[in-house]
C-alpha cells in the first residue's frame, strides 16, 4: 500500500499511466477503523481495479472540542489492517492541506441538515459535507463508500453529489454489528466495561414494536441519556449518550 500526504503527488498518480483506464473506489474514514470499515473496503476492492482509503480526522466536523480531543486514534494499527487488505493507496492529509483557507468556504445542506443528529451538532454536516467534496475533487473517484449506520450522512452526501452534478456513485453497505447488536463504531472503543454490557440495550430497544415515548424512557431506565428518537418515514432514528459516550443508530421498521 503507498501512503500519500500530499495532494500534489496524488494529483500527479491520479493522471499517471497506472491509474489510467482503472476504476477507483474510495472509502473516506477518520481512523480507528474497525469492521464496519473493512465491509466498506471489501466492497469497494471488489468492484473496483484500484481502491483508496482516506484517514483524516476532521475538527470541522465536531461541535464540541473535547469530542475531537478524545476521538480515537490508531493509526499504526489502521495502516496495518488496510495493508493486509490489499488496499492500493491511503491518503492521509494534515489539516493544512485539506483547508488551506481554514474552513473560509463551506458547503451547507439547509433542510434535513438541520434535523436529528444537526439540531443537536450545530454545524456538523458542513463539515462533513466540505470535507466530502474536497477528498471527492482531490481523489476524483468512480465509487465511494458509505455506512448505512450514518443513515443521515449518507442522504446527503447523496444530495450533495446530485446536486452538485458530481460523477461520482455512492455505494451504501449496511450497518455491522457486534454479535450482541451494538452497531459498531469507533466512538465504542471509549465505552467502559459496564457501559459496554449496557450499550446492547439500545438497538434492542430502537427495534422493538414499542412507540417513540416508551423508547424513549426505557432508554433512561437502562441508563442511557437519550439525545433523540424519532421516525422519518420507515425509519427510526436515535442518538444516545452513555457517560460521555455518544451512540447513534437506526433501523429500518
Ligand atoms: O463517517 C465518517 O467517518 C466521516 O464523517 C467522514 C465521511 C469520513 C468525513 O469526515
């Protein structure tokens, strides 16, 4: 697997004559990469000749300071799984690199952006979403690859790339869970013992035949801070805080 830093050189391999000809998936990840992250390369391995990962934790997409201070990093151990993977090239940008105008132009969504997960993450998707459309121009992709277990983050990237009349197709994977159900993510990694024997209940729970209210405080009685639950047409949204631990979910009813 070749590492590149720098948007120059992969500029110069996008154009070179190994990449010529070949398709290119692409799977943008922040780091700490667990199962979930391998479906997304496996897929994009499989119906692509050339697949690159990106990891770059992105501060504009967090809110809240200490949440950016305390995510997860594993970079030793990511270069390694994707490496085993056969993956063809990971880009890992520094922050200048990306925001060379430090966050002076954005991309905002103004409608479903703002529900869910946006109403309590004020700003949340324009990070998300520039930072997309800036690795999408730096890459230049055929596919890209998204978890259906950021249901919200994967419609409006499919928003973004329609609207922007991007040539890009966003292949979705669904969520992968733990054995007990937990979605995985790489926020599960900050769970405690007893938080992580708790943390089960929460898709039980979202997925059980009971109303939004009853979840709701079935939630808090098992211990979780209940952020959000809601339904958006057939599926049911949530996000919960376990200590200081954000968990997000959904699932199709
Ligand atoms: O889902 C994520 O890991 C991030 O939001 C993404 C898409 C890599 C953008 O930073």
């Amino acid at each position: 697997m070749i590492i590149v830093k720098k948007i120059k050189d992969w500029k110069s391999l996008r154009v070179s004559n190994s990449l010529k000809n070949k398709t290119l998936g692409f799977v943008p990840t922040m780091g700490a990469l667990h199962r979930g992250h391998i479906e997304l390369v496996k897929k994009s391995l499989s119906q692509n000749d050339i697949t690159v990962v990106s990891i770059f934790v992105n501060p504009t997409q967090f809110n809240n300071k200490a949440d950016l201070r305390n995510y997860p990093v594993t970079i030793n151990s990511d270069i390694k799984i994707l490496d085993e993977l056969n993956v063809n090239y990971l880009f890992l940008p520094e922050y200048k690199e990306l925001y060379p105008d430090d966050y002076k132009y954005k991309i905002t969504e103004t409608d479903f952006s703002k529900l869910l997960c946006g109403r309590f993450r004020p700003g949340h998707f324009d990070g998300v979403l520039t930072v997309v459309m800036k690795l999408f121009n730096i890459i230049k992709p055929d596919r890209a690859y998204f978890g259906e277990k950021d249901y919200q983050q994967l419609e409006l990237i499919r928003g973004m790339v329609k609207n922007f009349f991007m040539d890009i197709k966003i292949i979705s994977v669904p969520t992968v869970r733990d054995k007990d159900g937990l979605a995985l993510s790489s926020r599960n990694l900050r769970l405690n013992a007893i938080q992580r024997k708790i943390a089960p209940k929460f898709p039980e729970i979202l997925m059980s035949d009971l109303s939004i209210e009853q979840i709701k405080s079935r939630l808090v009685s098992e211990g979780f801070k209940v952020e959000y639950v809601e339904q958006i047409g057939d599926r049911r949204f949530a996000a919960v805080y376990l200590g200081k631990v954000r968990l997000i979910d959904n699932v199709k009813i």
